[in-house]
C-alpha cells in the first residue's frame, strides 16, 4: 500500500482565475470531490477548502488551498501540521507547462521547475521534495516571457477538453496508485493520455 493520506489540487481562489490554466489542480480536486461524494468546505485552520474522502476503503484528504498559488505552501504546510501528515503522504496536483494537454504524469520528489506553488511548497516541508506529484499537462507558450500572461489565461475549447480528458484519466487511475501500484498507475494513465493533444 502507499502511504498518500493527502491529496492537494493547487491553484489561485476567485472567480477572476477559476478557468484559467494555473487552476487545473482545482480542476482535479473539484472532479475527486464529486466522484467519490466529498464536497469541498472551507476551514480557516486549513487555510483552504477542505474534505475527507473514502477512496478504495481509505480515508484521504482533499484540499484547495485558499491562499495564491505563490504562497500554497501555508496551507499545505498547516494541513501537514494538523493532521501530522509526513510529506511522502502528501500528493499534490498542479498544472505542467513542460506536457502538452491532455497528458498527465505520475512523479515523486524533484525540485520545483519554476512552479511558484512547488517553490512553496517545498519551503514550507522545510526543503523536502519528497512529497508525489500529478502534473496535469497545460502546454508552454513557446517563450519564458509569455509564460505569465499564459498560466493565467484561459485555455480554448480544444485545449480545455484535452485537460479535462487528462484528469478523468488520472481519477480513474488514483485507486491504483493508492493501492501502491505505482506501475500500472502510470502506464494506464499515460495510455488514456496519450493523443488527447487538441485538434
């Protein structure tokens, strides 16, 4: 078995950002939240929306932190303490420039690649990057000065139903990768992925 009690979808709270593409680890935990019938509430100790889902017979936390994607690691790092949750229990979800929409990845451990919300992450687990990792592919703008303005843009249709492909691939996958089938995780997860890029 693995040992994720914690599941953590990052992203930026408001409506002003709520279909931009920095938000797809919302998208997640809003598509877990539904599927297993654990709706999301909001717990100031938390700092974020928060619920305790029954996946495959285990009791695991969601959480949407409340706080900018810049400053996650406050509420990550306040569920870790409350709960006493080491950071190889943690799973957290976000969005990936590096993989085109509609691929999502596995991972575990690494450093944070230029994502605010890794960067802060990683500081508030006092430098541990041991913690999983679902990268939800968003696709790159083609130049590090657009990269901004893009994250925080809407994705197209096309590009919007590849993602949202990607992550009903990564719910059906998380049983498996919970049970600690790491391998079978992943390799369904990128066959369901594969050639969801948009038209």
């Amino acid at each position: 078995m693995s040992d994720i009690r914690a599941i953590i979808g990052l992203g930026n709270p408001g409506s002003r950002y709520a279909r931009t593409r920095h938000n797809a680890g919302y998208w997640l935990l809003d598509a877990l939240a539904e599927r297993f019938q654990a709706p999301l509430r909001s717990e100031r100790k938390l700092l974020g929306q928060h619920a305790r889902a029954v996946i495959e017979g285990r009791d695991v936390h969601l959480l949407a932190p409340d706080t900018f994607m810049n400053h996650s690691g406050q509420s990550i790092g306040a569920l870790a303490a409350f709960y006493k949750l080491a950071p190889e229990s943690l799973l957290v979800v976000h969005d990936e420039l590096d993989l085109p929409p509609g691929q999502a990845r596995y991972k575990q451990g690494g450093g944070h690649g230029g994502h605010n919300g890794l960067r802060d992450t990683i500081n508030a687990l006092s430098g541990n990057r041991d913690f999983y990792r679902i990268r939800l592919g968003i696709g790159h703008p083609g130049s590090a000065a657009q990269v901004v303005n893009y994250v925080l843009g809407e994705p197209g249709k096309g590009e919007r139903q590849a993602i949202d492909a990607s992550i009903d691939a990564v719910v059906e996958t998380l049983p498996l990768a919970l049970a600690g089938d790491w391998s079978r995780a992943m390799n369904r997860l990128h066959s369901f992925s594969t050639d969801k890029r948009p038209q």
